[in-house]
C-alpha cells in the first residue's frame, strides 16, 4: 500500500516509453511525395499510451494530495521527474514536426514537401502537431505537479 505511488509512476514512465517508442515510427517514413502516412500511425499508436500515461500520473497526484506525504513519496517523486524527463525528451526529439505542424501550418515532412495550392494548418497537421508536442508537455507538466507535491513542503512546516 505504501508503495503504490511509486508503482503508477513506474506505470507512468514504462506508457510514456512505449509512446515514444511508436511515436518514433512517424520518422520511419521517407516523406515520398509529403506523405505523412507514417506520423499519423505513429499518431494512432501512441495516443492511447501517452493518455494511460496522464491517467497514471493523476492517480498518483491523488494519492499524494489525499495523503500528504505518504510513505514512499520521496521516492514516488523521483520517479515522477523521471517521468517529466522522459517527456521532455520526447518535445525536444520531436520539436521540428511541433514547429512545422503547430507554428508554420504545414505537414509534418517539412517545407520541402508543401506545395502552394496546399492549405495550411490541415487537421491531421494539427493532430500530428498535437499529439506529438502537445501531449508531452502535458505530461511534462503534470509530472511536474507531482514532483512538487511529493517534496517536503519546507517552507510551511520549517526544517525540523
């Protein structure tokens, strides 16, 4: 029982690395004629990862607010920057489709394979911009929640 944060922490890093894992088919395509076949299935395959991953992550915040500072959260905290690194790896490997995707509006090959006549900001971009960028960051963030509630609250109770 006291160890059960540290469990879907675990859970949270082992769903986000295999999100990762699929996200990384995206790049396994050669972009022959600006097909982004391959980042959409990187797409599919990693959505319902990364989303266990934010359901994990929330039990585990839970756990830390309901019981404040329950045994084992130094621990859990650990792992949950773990967690925060791991999806921060993930932006910083996937920040040029983030950028073509979500800032510039065209697909997630790159400029060399977007033609005029294309309109841009297309909804798979997006999706491709989204789950790619925008998931990890959320789990980034909540991982980071976590972190911080798992910290020994200093500055309220004082050293002891």
């Amino acid at each position: 029982m006291m160890w059960q944060g540290l469990m879907m922490a675990l859970v949270a890093f082992l769903l986000l690395l295999i999100a990762y894992i699929f996200q990384m088919v995206g790049y396994t395509g050669t972009c022959t004629q600006g097909a982004d076949g391959p980042f959409l299935t990187g797409v599919t395959l990693s959505f319902p990862f990364l989303v266990a991953s934010i359901g994990s992550l929330a039990m585990v915040r839970r756990r830390l607010v309901r019981n404040r500072r329950p045994r084992g959260s130094a621990f859990t905290g650990v792992m949950s920057a773990m967690v925060c690194l791991m999806a921060l790896w993930m932006l910083a490997a996937n920040r040029q489709v983030a950028y073509d995707t979500l800032w510039l509006g065209i697909g997630p090959c790159g400029s060399d394979y977007h033609f005029e006549g294309e309109p841009l900001f297309l909804f798979r971009t997006v999706l491709v911009g989204v789950i790619y960028a925008i998931m990890p960051a959320f789990v980034s963030g909540f991982a980071l929640l976590n972190l911080w509630n798992a910290l020994p609250d200093v500055w309220n109770e004082g050293v002891n």
